[in-house]
C-alpha cells in the first residue's frame, strides 16, 4: 500500500476536505464534538473508535480496499494490528496458528502475496 498519509488525522483531514464536508458536519455525523474531531485530525489524540470508523467509512462511501487501507494506517498510528482484525483472529484459532508458522519461518512478502492472491481466487 502507497503511504500518502503520515497518520490517521492527516487521513480524515484529507478526506474530509475532498469530500467538501466541514468539521462541524463531520462531528456532528460521527457524534463527537468539533473540538475532539480538530484534535483527532491535528494527531493530538488517539484515533477513532472501532464504531465511529465504521461511521467514517460508510460517510466517505469507501471500498472495501480503501476501508483496509483506512484501518491499516489506524493500526499503525496505534502500534497495534489494524482494529478490524483481532475478533477475526480471535475467533479462528487456525489463523493464529498461521501467523506462528508464518513468523517462525519467516515468510516473506512475496509468499503472503501468493497466499492472499489464491484466496482471491474463491471470488472469481
């Protein structure tokens, strides 16, 4: 993924401005104040709860692609997995067990692309 954003408030700045949507209106949408929304864009608190991403995905109309991208950078700026995953992983101990094997032998890039790439398979 292209890194066109430094963190997530820099992210719903951008977004926010491109959609022609004010502070105001984007607060008032996710249900937080303007204050809290300036200091979210400003990177001078955390970024946004699981439910209000959610929010802030369906206001922008993201793809499914562009809402993995919005989570990775959240789970970045958080130092922790992207926030959309831990139920999934949490849920399916197989998937656990495939990160370990993955970790432990060290699978590169190219390897998890062949994985992701026969898993798109399953759509076509």
């Amino acid at each position: 993924m292209k890194r066109e954003y430094e963190n997530f408030g820099q992210y719903l700045f951008m977004m926010r401005e491109k959609k022609d949507i004010t502070l105001r209106e984007m607060a008032r949408l996710l249900g937080v104040s303007a204050p809290f929304l300036s200091d979210v864009e400003k990177n001078r608190c955390a970024p946004l709860t699981a439910e209000r991403l959610e929010k802030v995905a369906s206001i922008f109309n993201l793809s499914a692609t562009e809402k993995a991208e919005m989570y990775d950078l959240v789970g970045r700026q958080r130092d922790i997995v992207a926030p959309d995953l831990p139920e999934y992983i949490k849920r399916r101990e197989y998937v656990s067990a495939a990160l370990r094997t993955a970790r432990d032998l060290d699978a590169g890039e190219e390897e998890w692309q062949r994985f992701v790439d026969e898993l798109k398979k399953r759509k076509e």
